[in-house]
C-alpha cells in the first residue's frame, strides 16, 4: 500500500520543510547582501510568484494525479509513452546528485554543532578538530548526516517524514524567531535592518538579478527534482491543491525573508565587533566564509552564557538541512519501493550508500568537484526539469484529464481566473522565462 499524508498540516509541514532548507538559511540571505538588498527580495517575490508557483501547481498536480514515483508518473501523463519515463529518471537522478553535496553541508553544519556542544563540558581538543576542516572528519558527519536521513525515511510517509516535520518545523520557525530578537539588540544590527530594507532599484532589472532570483526561487521551492510531485502523490484527493501550494510558498518565502533578518544583521554586528566582513575583491564575504569564518567570529566575541546562541544557530541548520534531505531521498526510495519492490528500509539504506560514495568521491577531489556538482544539478539540470515540466503539463497531458484530477477537492476551479490564466500560462510564458534565463547565463 502506498503511503499517504494523514493530515492537511502533515503535508504543508513535509512540503515546507523540503522547501526549506540551507538554500533559505544560507543562500537566501547571502544572495540579498550580494545583490542589492531589498531589490532582491523584491524580484524574488516576483519570480516565485509568477513562475514557481505556477510551475509548484504544476509538479503537485502531476503527482496526485498518478498516485506515482515520478518514473511512472511521468510516463502516465505522457499518455503511456516510453519516453515519458526519461524525465522521471533525470529526476532521480538529480535529486540524488543534489543529496551527494547537501550532505556534505549537512554534515558541516551537524559537526559545528557539535563543536559548541563539546565545549560545555571543556572538551576544547575534540571542539578544535570538529571545527576545522579534514577529509576524517567531512567523511564521517557526511555518513551520519545520511544516517539520520535514511533513519527518518524508513519510518514512511507519515510515520516517519510527517511526523519529523510536524516536529522540527515548529522548532525552527522558534529558534529563528529568538535569534532574530537576540541579534537585534546587538551593537551594529541596526546598519544591517538598514541595508536589508532599502532597496537598490538600479539593480533591480539587471538581467542577472533576475536570473540569480529565478535561480534561487526553483531550489528554494524544491523544483523539477521530483520531491514535490512525490509529495504530491501521498496527498489526498480531497484537498484543495491550489491552496496547499500557496501555504507552501508562504512558509518558504517566510522563512527565507526571515533568515535575512538573522544573516544580514549578524554580518553587521561581526563588523561592529571588529571582524573582517568584506573579501579582497571588496565584495562581502558570503558563502562558506560567512556561515564558518564570519558567525564563528561573532560567537567566539560573545562569551559567557551567549553558547547557546551557536548552538541553536547550528541546530537551526541541521533542522532545516534534514527536513529538505528527506525530501531528496524519497524521490528514489519510493520509485524503488514501488517499481523493483524492495523494502522501504532497504531501499533508503542502500541508497544512502551509493550517494555516500558519490559523496566521498566529492570530498576527495573538493576543489575540482564540489561546486561543479552544484552547478550542474542547480543551474542547469534543475531549471531545464522545470521546463520539462512545463512541456508535459502544457503540451502533452491532455487538458480534461488536468482539469478532473485539479477540480477534486476543489470543484468551482473550473470558472476560476486560475483556471482560465494557469494552462496557457504554463503553456508558453514559464517556458520562454526558464529558456530566456537558461540562454542568458550561457552568454
Ligand atoms: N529547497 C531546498 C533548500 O532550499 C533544497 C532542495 C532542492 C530540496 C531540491 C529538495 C530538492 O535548501
């Protein structure tokens, strides 16, 4: 038997929780200090509403309405077509490409946790170790870092993915919340509100603002790999699509919008305290300097009780990093479940091993291959995904099918703006937007 979501809020929280990730924590709020503040904010506002959302719909809709991994799923909209498989495939593949370098991350981010949580009882070699970065040491938190999502995913769809959803979204959406109010009494917080909120309109139609958004707005939402139409799939046929998609971008968007407020204050009051925040090129520093450089700074500057301030920092990362990894992994766990009938435990723990491979071979060779992987799978096999998506729904599946699978658990759909904008919208303007994208960023 397939699993299924049990509640309305257990699939918002899972959806959210895989949309929310080091993408919103990390990338969201670098992305904005880089690129012109609020100006960024703004366009990102406007590209997922105009292109991710329509395109989240999309995704959802092909999921429930084949009740499939994405493999099958693909290949039922195409009406039975054996090509109609390849996009499922690439999916797949994706995705755990995807996993290989996020756990990576993931890892990092379970390691600093650690780190700060040695130091309560004095463990200063082991805290040293933890915090600097080796082959040892990226090797073995990348594998528990799997662990924990394997573990998770074993337990199914709502006993084990919904269930830790339901349990660490609320707990981020506190700590983020307590760590804004916490850094914004700090002595130079307020020059970074400042930068956060006004915007640099000269930027604002800067090509590659635009494509950095659109860019950052398809993983954000978690697009095209194939999580959202598994997602998709386990949820009932009662519920109102439309609606559970807005509540998804809303919380993602949220959270997005929120970690700015904890980053972008935080760089400001590391300058305040004395720490170098911009690189040689004069650009702030962002990326991995930031997150392991620049915050750890801050945090060493605190002293006294402030630990706990890194140690809920951190959690926060390795929250938000678990809750999209599990996203990632069910994508092939459940097309091996259901297509080669392997047991769920199995399939998640022997998939956690290839990636880990794939993994290791990332940490041996970092230089050549870590941001190669990224790039590969994020800007372009993603955005090219979403195009496929794109295709299937606008140009293949058959328009009364949409309609029927769209109306349940929504029946007025059909006399709605919605439905009178959405298929000529995913039929010709998200193509030419990801293809316009796609070709500005070759040249
Ligand atoms: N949305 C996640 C993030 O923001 C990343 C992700 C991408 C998750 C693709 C699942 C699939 O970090």
């Amino acid at each position: 038997m397939r699993g299924l979501f049990s509640s309305r809020l257990g699939f918002i929280l899972a959806a959210a929780g895989s949309a929310v990730g080091l993408g919103n924590i990390w990338g969201f709020p670098t992305q904005v200090a880089s690129n012109g503040g609020a100006a960024f904010v703004l366009v990102y506002l406007v590209m997922t509403a105009l292109l991710a959302y329509p395109v989240l719909v999309a995704e959802m809709l092909i999921g429930r309405y084949a009740e499939a991994n994405p493999v099958d799923a693909y290949f039922k909209v195409s009406g039975g077509k054996p090509w109609g498989r390849v996009a499922g495939y690439w999916g797949m593949l994706t995705a755990s490409l995807i996993l290989s370098f996020y756990a990576i991350v993931g890892g990092w981010m379970m390691a600093y946790l650690a780190k700060y949580l040695v130091t309560i009882p004095g463990w200063n070699t082991v805290s040293t170790w933890l915090g600097s970065a080796s082959v040892g040491r990226n090797l073995i938190f990348c594998l528990g870092f799997l662990a924990l999502t394997a573990t998770i995913v074993c337990g199914g769809v709502s006993q084990g993915i919904e269930r830790w959803s339901k349990r660490l979204m609320p707990l981020l959406i506190v700590i983020i919340v307590l760590l804004i109010i916490y850094v914004a009494t700090l002595n130079g917080a307020g020059e970074g509100w400042r930068v956060y909120w006004i915007p640099d309109f000269s930027l604002v139609f800067k090509a590659d603002l635009i494509i950095s958004a659109m860019g950052q707005s398809f993983f954000s939402l978690s697009l095209g790999v194939g999580t959202m139409l598994v997602y998709g799939s386990y949820i009932s046929k009662r519920e109102n699509l439309l609606n559970l998609g807005v509540w998804v971008v809303f919380v993602d968007v949220g959270v997005a919008i929120l970690s700015g407020l904890l980053i972008v204050p935080a760089i400001y009051v590391a300058q305040a305290s004395g720490i170098d925040i911009y690189q040689e090129s004069g650009q702030l520093i962002s990326g991995d300097g930031l997150i392991f450089t620049v915050l750890p700074a801050l945090f060493a500057n605190m002293g006294g009780l402030a630990i706990i301030v890194p140690i809920a920092f951190f959690a926060l990362m390795v929250i938000a990093a678990l809750t999209s990894s599990i996203s990632m992994l069910e994508v092939p766990v459940s097309y091996s479940v259901e297509k080669k009938g392997l047991k769920r435990s199995l399939a998640a723990v022997s998939i956690c091993g290839v990636i880990f491979l794939i993994s290791s071979l990332i940490i041996f060779n970092f230089e050549r291959m870590f941001s190669f992987m990224i790039s590969l799978t994020t800007e372009y096999s993603q955005p090219l995904l979403g195009l496929l998506i794109c295709i299937f729904v606008g140009w293949i599946w058959s328009r009364d099918q949409q309609l029927s699978e769209i109306k349940q658990g929504n029946p007025q759909v059909e006399d709605s703006l919605f439905w009178r904008i959405w298929p000529v919208y995913v039929k010709y303007i998200c193509p030419l937007l990801v293809i316009m994208a796609f070709v500005h960023s070759f040249i």
